[in-house]
C-alpha cells in the first residue's frame, strides 16, 4: 500500500512519462496485459493510455490492470493511468520515500 507521500513522488515521475501501451476499440485483452506486466518488471511505473474509441471506464481498466499485474494504481487522470509495481531487489530503479511510522 502506497502512502500520500509516495504516491505524490510516483506523481511527480510519471509526469515525464509517456504511454507505452494504447487501449483502444478492443479495450483490455490478455495480450495488453501481458505487456503492462512485461513494462512493469522492466521500469516499474508505467504510463497507459486509453483512446477515445475505448467504451471501458478509465478507472476500472485500471482497477482490472493493477489486480491482474499486482500492481498499485498511483493515479487516473482522464484517459491516462499510471501504475507502479516495485521491481525486484537487483531490478529497483525507483527508490521510494520512507513511510512515517504511525505514533
């Protein structure tokens, strides 16, 4: 589970990303979440993007993908979703802020 803090840093990183993967007319197939979870093992934040031909609400596509690839869905703004799993410990790339231990 992400906290405020680092889902704000996650935020902030993806801002400079693009889509690597287009959802259009066909949506959410088995083949495109394959390689959401190929892209997350690799850099661990990724940038989806869903067409303005795609019916699916953007918000549960990305509720679907994050189950489906045991990811964490860091934001959905408009047609765009951003997901981020944390890579293994010699494939981390991204180092998050510490969570605040509860007093």
């Amino acid at each position: 589970m992400l906290t405020s803090k680092q889902r704000a840093y996650l935020k902030s990183l993806a801002m400079e990303l693009d889509p690597i993967i287009l959802l259009g007319k066909a949506s959410l197939t088995t083949e495109n979440e394959k390689n959401v979870d190929e892209a997350l093992a690799k850099r661990e934040l990724v940038k989806v993007g869903v067409l303005k031909n795609c019916d699916d609400d953007p918000r549960e596509i990305a509720e679907t993908l994050a189950e489906h690839t045991r990811s964490e869905v860091v934001q959905v703004i408009g047609k765009k979703i951003v997901l981020y799993r944390q890579g293994k410990d010699k494939n981390r790339k991204i180092e998050l802020p510490k969570a605040r231990k509860k007093q």
